[in-house]
C-alpha cells in the first residue's frame, strides 16, 4: 500500500540511504496518483513533500523543486515546501552566475520563499524569520550591483532553476 512505502521511506531516510528512500516515496505518492485508491490530497501533499526532502538530502536539486511544487499544489497553504526551496535556493547561490552579484542573487530568491511561507503558513513563520534574518546578509551589496551594472528591479536567475526576482538595493528593503 502507499502507506507501507511511506513508512519504509521514512526508514530508509532515517539510516540516511537516500535513494532507496526516494524510491519508497515516490512509489507512495504515485500510487496516490494513479487511481489504484482514493488519497486525499493532504496524504498527496505529504508524500511529494518527503520526496522532495529525500530528493534534497541525495543533492538532487531540481528534482527535490519539482516535488516540493507538487506539494505544494496539493496544499495551497502550506509553507514547510517553500522552505525547503529557499534553502536549495540558498545552499546553491554561490554555485550560480558568472560575476560576484549573481553568485549572492540566488540569496533574493531564497528569502522570497521563506517570505511567501511566512505570509501563507504561520506554522513556519518562526522559521522563515530565522532565516530571513540570516541570510539577508548575504545578498548583493549597494556597491556590488553597481560595479557589476545591475540596473532596473527585477534579476532573472538561470542556474539549475530559473528565478526572477526584485532587485533589493540594500538588506533594509528586506522585510524582516
């Protein structure tokens, strides 16, 4: 049963063997998927979302994205999925773009998720303040944006996702 495979996910993550977690939780929220039982959408949400936590753990990026997004559309107001992106966002800044600003913008990004988390899920707002308030700074300075002709408001990230974000000229337009 989906259920049996979520728990055993939780096993597998539990003594850190990732991948055979991954294969666990994906079983489950496919089966969710594919009409074999009725699921609610919570049980939906929940398996995607410890997809995407096992996925993260494993370094898959992308792939751990992708599932916190369909939890996310199973639960609209949840904002543990959120979280969890802006973290990837933020563990893999420095990884992205070519000159010091854009190696700090992935920064923007991450603290848009934890803000949208905050503004939808009060259960997380602790959290989303913690790291708002630590990585606020480490956004592009006033002075690196300009010696590196950032202009306008909005920066597009391409990296191993595509981001648009606002442009904060200082970590005091960051709402805490």
């Amino acid at each position: 049963t989906p259920e049996s495979a979520f728990k055993m996910g939780k096993r597998k993550y539990a003594k850190k063997k990732y991948k055979e977690a991954i294969t666990y939780f994906e079983n489950a929220f496919d089966e969710t998927q594919n009409g074999l039982d009725y699921y609610d959408v919570l049980t939906s949400a929940k398996y995607a979302y410890y997809t995407a936590v096992a996925y993260a753990a494993n370094g898959s990026y992308s792939k751990a994205r992708s599932f916190a997004i369909k939890a996310v559309n199973f639960r609209k107001n949840w904002g543990d999925p959120y979280i969890l992106i802006g973290k990837l966002y933020a563990n893999t800044a420095s990884k992205c773009g070519s000159d010091p600003a854009a190696k700090k913008a992935g920064y923007w990004a991450a603290i848009e998720k934890f803000q949208l988390a905050r503004s939808i899920d009060n259960n997380c707002r602790s959290e989303a303040n913690k790291l708002i308030s630590d990585y606020k700074n480490r956004v592009p300075t006033a002075s690196m944006l300009a010696d590196n002709n950032y202009s306008g408001i909005n920066y597009k990230i391409q990296c191993w996702y595509t981001e648009t974000v606002k442009i904060k000229q200082s970590k005091e337009e960051i709402k805490d």
